[in-house]
C-alpha cells in the first residue's frame, strides 16, 4: 500500500527530490537484499616496536601507545621522563580469520575511523594504504586481499620525527617551528594534522600520542553504505521543513540505484519512502539522497539552549538499499543500511548589524527569535591522549557546564573534532556548541597534499556534526588570524606570502568546504577566532585589528592589571576567550606525585607559562595575605589563593560582560578560559584534571546564574553600580527587593542593612541604582573594617547575593582566628545502578566571619559540594557533599577533610 505525502509549498530552494517522494507501510519491500553486515576488528592486537625489543599482546581498541607502555605519563616528570616512547616506530597487528566462501558477493571495505597519525598499513603483506591526519575516516577496498587467514599490520610513525621530516622538505618556513623552552614541548605540530596541543601547550604536557584511537571495521556491501545524514530544519508560517541530505560511501567505478525509507514516528503518520533513485542512478562520483519533508508546526515542540525552555528531540531513521543493475539487487546481496540520529527544531541567527553605539556592529546570536546572552566556558580535549577520551569524563564535564547554568560552550581548535556522544549529549542538555576547525596558533603548510587533506578532514567532520541542533556555528581557526596581524611568530618578513597561504588554506579550502553545509540555522562560519565578524570579508578576511571591540569577538588576557578590578577589562561585543590560572588543590597534587618530589618543584615544573607564576602571585598579593616562601604553609596557601583570586576576576570579568548587554556597548557573549584540564598542573581550568571544581566552578554556579545581583565597583566615580540580570523570559516581578547588609569583619551577622523594592526585566538587565562608596563606609564602618553583602530577594528568599569588599583583604582590620570548628552531622548511602551515591552532610561553626571557606575531601573520589569558597556570617552553616564510590563510605572521618579559610593566614 502506497500513498503520495501531501506537502505543502516547498521550503527550501530546488535540492529536493519531491517527485521521488512517496509515504506508506512499506511492510514487505519490494526490492530484495540483506543488511550490510559489519565486523568490527576491536580485540587481539598484537603492538610491538621498531626493533622488537618490546611488544604485547590481547590489546582492545580504542589504543594507544602511551596507555600501553606509559600509563603513568601524568604522574611527577613523567611527561619528560617517557617522551621516548614518542620517537620510537610502532606496528599494531591482528590476525583474522574471514569466510571468504561465505562472503563472495559484493564488496569489503576496510575501514579506520580514527589512526594517530602517520601510518602504512598493510593487509597480508601487501600496502593498502598511508594515512597522515587523525582527523579523517580512512576505508580501503580488500575484496581482492582477504584470504581465510589473514593479517593486519599498522606501522605508526614517530609524530615527532614525521613532524621535523616535513618541516625540513619545505621551501619556505612555517613558524613557529618549536613551542617555548618552558613547555618542554617537540617541535613542527604544524607540520601534522593531529591534535596540535598533543606536542604541549601553555596548560599541557607534551605526549604525542600514537595509535588506533577510534574502532577498525570490515564493512560488507553489494555497492554503498549510508555513512552521514545532514538534516537542514527551516520554518514558515505553518510548517518546519527538513532538507535532508543522505550522504553515501560507494566501492567501484559505476552508478547505482538505491531506496531510501525515513522512519520518524514523532512527526509522521507513516515511514517517507525516497524511491526516485530505483530507476534513476545516483553518480559515483558525488553519491547522496537529497529531498525536503514538511511537518506541520503543531506537531513539533521546538529546541531551546539551557535555561530557555526544553531539549526537545526527534528520532529520524534511515533505511538505505543500494544496488547495481536495474533490475534491482540479487537476492542475498548486501544491500541495506542504516543511519538512525536525533533532530532538534530551532533557527538561530547570528545577527551583525550596525550597533547601538553607532561604531562597528553587533555580535550575537538570536534563537528562535530571541537573543539570548552567551554564557559558558572553552572545551579542551577531556584526555591528553586521545584515546582515553571517554564518555564517562565527558558526560561529567558537560553535565557540570550545565549545572552551573552555561548555555555554550566553544570547542577550541587545538584538540579534537569530538565524538558524536558529545554532540549527542551537547544536544540533549541544551549547550550550543561554539565549533572551532582544529587549527591553532600557528601558521600552517599549503602543499598540495596538506590541503587536500584538509579538504577531507573539513569535509567529513562537517557532514558528521552538521545536523546537531547544539552546533551553533562553524569557525576555521584559533587565533591564527591574529597571530598572522600582530606577528607573533616573525610573519611581518614575508607578510604577503603568508597572508597568501592564509587565505589559501582558511579561505580557498575550510571556509569553501563549509560553505557546501551551510544551514539557514546556522551563520556562515566565521575565519578566525577572534575576527571582526562578518566585517572582515571587507579585509578579504585578515582585519587590522581582528581583536576590534566594536566587530565581532575578541580574546583578552592581561596578566600586569588588577583582575579584581571591573575598570581594567574591555567593552566588547562578545568575549570568546579569557581567564586567569589557578592551581589544582593540594590533594590532586599529592595523587599526580611520588612521594619524594617536592611539591612547588613539580609544580614550577608543570608551569608553562612564559611569565610562570608570576601573574598568579602578583594578583594573590594584590588582594590576600600570601605567607613568605620561606614560610611552612607557604605552598598550601599559594594554592588556596590562587583558586580565590582567579575565581574572583573571573567573576568580576563575567559579570562586566552580563552587565553590559543592554548598554551601547551590547556585550552579547561570555565564554570564559577553560572548562577543564588535561593533568593536574597551573592552567585556567575552573574544573581539575580528576573531575574535581575549583572554587571557579562553584562560583560560576552563581555568576552565571538565569537571575543575579551584580555589584561593580567604578573607580572614577568612587561609586557602586547596582545591576539586576535576568535572562528568563518571563518572570514575576512581585516582592522583589535588595537588602544590602553591612557587615564588620570582627562579628558575625550583619551590623547594619538597607533595603529598597527593585524589578527584574524578562531577558534583560536592569540598572538599579548607583551608590557613591564614601556614603556606605562612613561612621564607625571604615573601607578596612567592614564589606557589604548585597541580597537580592523575593520577599524573605535569597534569590541572588554578591559581595564588595572596598579594600584589599589583607589589609582588613578585624580580621581574626574564626574559631572554626567542623563535624560530620550525618551520612546517607543510595545504591544506584552506577554504584553507590554518598550523602554526607558538614556543620560548620564559627565565631566570627569566616572568610572564603574552602573544604577539600582528601580521599580519591569525584565529589561536588552545596556550595565552596563561601563566605560565612552565621555561627552555623551546613555543606552537603556527595560522590560516588563501590561501598558506603561509613568510614569516613574529619581528618579526610581539609578546611581552609583567608583567616588561617592573616598575620
């Protein structure tokens, strides 16, 4: 049975196959064949290298070979220590067995989905192929070379010496060629298209992975397989429409037919049957399914980022038969496939159009119709070595962005193009997905064979994640643009070649690949992070000042200014990039670390940074009483401060950012540096390399939350700026008041309070009121006596609250011992399916205010507290721990706990 799809007017233009569009219960097909099968060749490897001395057996994929031979490579100097494993030679090899009886018809693809990075490998002695980017799905055709017995070799290449190799066949140079002498890195990343940080970073080690880090198939079909769908969604006044385009890997040299069958019970009555391709060949050469269905809008519930409304998804699944004659495929023949993936229904815009102020132009992205304030952090790789990045650490980290009320998150272009469980998991909770393309600070190679390589690479991994819902927006490269303008790598010498092979490569290849995904719900891809936007195709794509804050986005890190200090950071339209280092708590410390190595050693060691920790400590002294190095508690309390002072100019940045939305100015984006870690060591990360927050992390809960109370403080006026931000698009105005509670640092609760009735404005911010500073500290409150806390509540409940401490901390006078006492007032075990959810509740008393208490749990657990680096005004407070573990941790004492306040080190 067999009906025509009523559809209304077509959405989109002229792609479609609609004639070839037919809808019905399609119980028994009338085109004959079997599915494609799969063998998946995961386990029985055998790795050895160059001269044999090592090898071992029984390996499972996903590998590599510093999980093998250098598990330890996160541990004390080990990144130094095991660097030779990275200039050896590695073969991976696997012995299988194949019916080749069994499987006479059709094809056998053998297919790599991911090979770190240059390789040969060889099937039963005989070449079949070379691989040279990490980046790209590799298939070979070995129809011919399966025997009943078979072996598999992989030969993988130093990336270190394949690296200098290339480096020194150029005609010209590539800069930079190595990474500064404090990052103990190797040198030529450029040269490879491999996870650029994997040869060091300012916050990374130097491991440069080799392996087989995604899985191996034999793929058995008569002529193609369904290997990506793109789902393009539009809407008009009555109907979504989903262009969908079926993207097609086929062996041999000749067109074939095929029959696609849709299958989206959610949104349609009966499964879409695509039969057009049944009499009418699908060309070899560009082998794809387009063709557009419509669903009414009653029918869809629509997608929204986090804290917008739900996540709503769509299952669509795809039913592909492909065969070679006319006459339709043989019986028994391998020719059905499938493709199943999750829709979301939104547009988004990124709307560039002169702005308020009258200078340059907005930057800011409107989702299904309302513009929405970008607000999260920058995603780095979840493990150094790729094939540790597992979907345990993911579904942490990203489950942790969202709990602190992110909506976005930029995935920066040094690492991976990240698994479609992250993608899937970026659009079931609601995290718009900035897409860096993996290229980063560094001018890269144009030859021939790189740039076809890229192509690609571009290629398939835009096709793979163009139909995610989360993905916001395509972007070619990290900084390169910039580094090119302000010649941070001696480009100014050869200006003109370089700006060349710039636009050659971002331009010529990125840019024109991306362009064949282009979504009308998605922008055009930007050129560069940071860029001036759309603008900068005036510049024909390298700006003057890509770093403008009138145009586009900008990075901004300042490591000589006050970070405390709202007046020292810019105005831009959206801040992509910047933060401030801290280090990991003590406890990770003591798990990364033999014994015998001396704390501050390793961590001067693992500081990459150009300035060291110099920029830590300067902001540190500015503002919290820093012992002398000479001091016994010199260590524990550099690294408790330094949490304190990058969480508090990271809040002070983004709340700037919040605040400014509504202004001329139009700040419209805050995604702050970093996310994450990728071992314990001095970096940016607000969560640490065990999954642990910083007091960052738990800030930003607040800073970052969908109503907030902001206070900023404007030196030349000597006044308080009083912001209420609100990014619900509806909300209840009723009882709102600020209660503004003075406080002295010698006593517990608020000595003074005044109190005024405010509003809230739907997705917006509302300017409250300005407060000139000398009219608050007067009397017996003094700037060093005292410090206000600002409540925002709805009649009695605390809503939002936020602080002003009108001088250094150090120099507070009242400041004293706060007698601080602590017990574990009760314990609550749930066994889950996971393992067991411990429950532990922490009373915590005090005689006077305690400032910024720290708890640190001192036992190997991922463990999230209520709240952290808290300030506490009343004689008691509970804390609510929580981790997972085997067992119930009845066991656990006071001494498994560290608490730490600003107090414990006033002179």
């Amino acid at each position: 049975f067999q009906m025509k799809c009523p559809l209304p007017n077509k959405l989109h233009g002229g792609a479609g196959m609609l004639a070839g569009l037919l809808c019905g219960f399609l119980l028994v097909s009338g085109v004959q064949g079997d599915a494609v099968e799969v063998i998946e060749l995961g386990s029985n490897w055998m790795i050895t290298n160059q001269n044999g001395s090592l090898h071992v057996d029984n390996q499972v994929l996903p590998s590599g070979i510093y999980s093998v031979f250098g598990p330890l490579i996160l541990e004390s100097y080990n990144d130094v220590n095991l660097r030779w494993l990275a200039y050896d030679n590695w073969t991976y090899s696997n012995k299988f067995e194949f019916d080749v009886e069994h499987y006479q018809q059709g094809h056998v693809n053998l297919t790599f989905h991911g090979i770190d990075t240059v390789a040969e490998i060889r099937l039963n002695r005989q070449i079949i192929g070379r691989t040279d980017n990490m980046f790209v799905r590799y298939s070979f055709d070995v129809t011919n070379l399966l025997e009943s017995e078979n072996l598999l070799e992989v030969e993988i290449f130093s990336p270190v010496w394949a690296a200098l190799q290339r480096a020194l066949e150029l005609e010209n140079p590539v800069p930079p060629n190595c990474p500064p002498e404090d990052y103990h890195g190797e040198c030529h990343m450029n040269m490879l298209r491999k996870m650029q940080s994997s040869f060091s970073w300012d916050w990374g080690p130097a491991a440069p992975s080799m392996g087989i880090w995604k899985t191996v198939e034999l793929e058995i079909y008569e002529v193609a397989v369904i290997r990506d769908v793109d789902v393009d969604i539009s809407k008009n006044a009555t109907h979504w429409n989903m262009h969908i385009t079926c993207y097609l890997d086929a062996v041999g040299r000749q067109d074939f037919y095929g029959e696609l069958i849709l299958y989206t019970v959610e949104l349609l009555d009966l499964p879409v049957i695509v039969n057009a391709y049944g009499t009418t060949a699908i060309s070899h050469l560009n082998p794809l399914i387009e063709f557009d269905q419509a669903v009414p809008i009653e029918k869809v519930e629509t997608w929204w980022p986090n804290g917008y409304g739900e996540q709503k998804l769509y299952p669509l699944h795809f039913t592909l038969k492909a065969w070679l004659g006319k006459m339709g495929p043989e019986l028994r023949a391998k020719t059905k496939s499938h493709k199943s993936l999750r829709v979301g229904f939104r547009t988004l815009e990124l709307v560039e159009v002169p702005a308020p102020d009258g200078r340059g132009n907005t930057f800011f992205f409107r989702v299904n119709g309302v513009d929405i304030f970008m607000k999260g952090s920058n995603y780095i790789p979840s493990h150094i070595l790729p094939e540790q990045q597992t979907e345990e650490s993911i579904t942490h980290l990203l489950k942790s962005a969202r709990g602190a009320n992110m909506n976005m998150l930029r995935v920066w272009g040094g690492g991976v193009y990240e698994s479609d469980y992250f993608y899937d998991l970026a659009d079931k909770l609601g995290l718009l997905i900035w897409q860096d393309m993996m290229f980063a600070c560094a001018m890269y190679p144009v030859g021939d064979e790189f740039l076809s390589s890229v192509r690609e690479e571009v290629r398939q991994n835009a096709m793979r994640l163009a139909h995610h819902p989360s993905v916001a927006i395509f972007v070619t490269n990290n900084e390169n643009e910039a580094a090119l303008v302000q010649n941070w790598y001696g480009t100014s010498i050869d200006r003109k070649r370089y700006e060349s092979e710039y636009r050659e490569l971002y331009v010529g290849i990125v840019m024109d690949e991306l362009r064949r995904f282009s979504h009308s719900s998605r922008p055009q891809s930007l050129v560069s992070s940071p860029s001036n936007g759309k603008a900068s195709q005036q510049d024909n794509y390298i700006s003057d000042n890509p770093q403008s804050n009138y145009f586009g986005d900008v990075h901004f890190y300042e490591y000589v200014i006050d970070g405390w200090d709202p007046n020292t950071f810019p105005r831009p339209r959206f801040a992509s990039e910047y933060g401030f280092q801290s280090f990991p708590g003590t406890y990770a410390w003591q798990r990364s670390k033999n014994d015998s190595i001396d704390l501050l050693t390793l961590l001067k060691h693992r500081q990459h940074h150009p300035l060291r920790n110099e920029p830590v400590i300067v902001l540190i002294e500015k503002h919290l009483p820093l012992p002398l190095p000479q001091d016994e508690n010199y260590a524990t309390a550099l690294i408790y401060f330094s949490q304190i002072a990058q969480a508090m100019a990271t809040k002070v940045e983004t709340e700037l950012y919040r605040s400014l939305r509504d202004t001329p100015y139009n700040t419209m984006g805050a995604l702050y540096w970093q996310l994450n870690d990728v071992w314990v060591a001095p970096s940016w990360s607000g969560i640490d390399f065990y999954g642990n927050w910083k007091i960052l992390h738990y800030w930003a809960r607040d800073f970052l939350a969908p109503i907030s109370i902001v206070a900023l403080y404007d030196q030349p006026t000597d006044s308080l700026n009083i912001s209420l931000i609100c990014d619900q698009l509806q909300v209840d105005t009723h009882d709102l008041n600020v209660v503004a509670n003075m406080h002295l640092w010698s006593q517990l609760l608020p000595h003074s309070y005044i109190t005024w009735p405010v509003t809230l404005r739907p997705n917006g911010v509302q300017e409250d009121k300005v407060i000139p500073v000398g009219g608050l500290f007067k009397g017996e409150y003094d700037r060093e006596n005292a410090f206000l806390e600002l409540q925002l509540r709805r009649g009695n409940d605390v809503i939002s609250k936020t602080h002003y401490f009108p001088s250094s901390l150090r120099r507070a006078v009242g400041m004293e011992d706060p007698g601080l006492e602590y017990e574990i007032a009760s314990r609550y075990c749930l066994t889950t399916a996971d393992g067991v959810r411990n429950s532990i509740s922490i009373s915590i008393k005090v005689k006077r205010p305690a400032v910024f208490v720290y708890l640190e749990l001192l036992k190997p657990y991922r463990y999230e507290l209520s709240e952290n680096g808290f300030m506490q005004t009343a004689p008691v407070h509970i804390v609510y721990l929580t981790f997972d573990s085997s067992s119930c941790a009845r066991l656990l004492r006071k001494s498994d706990l560290r608490v730490l306040t600003v107090n414990d080190f006033m002179p």
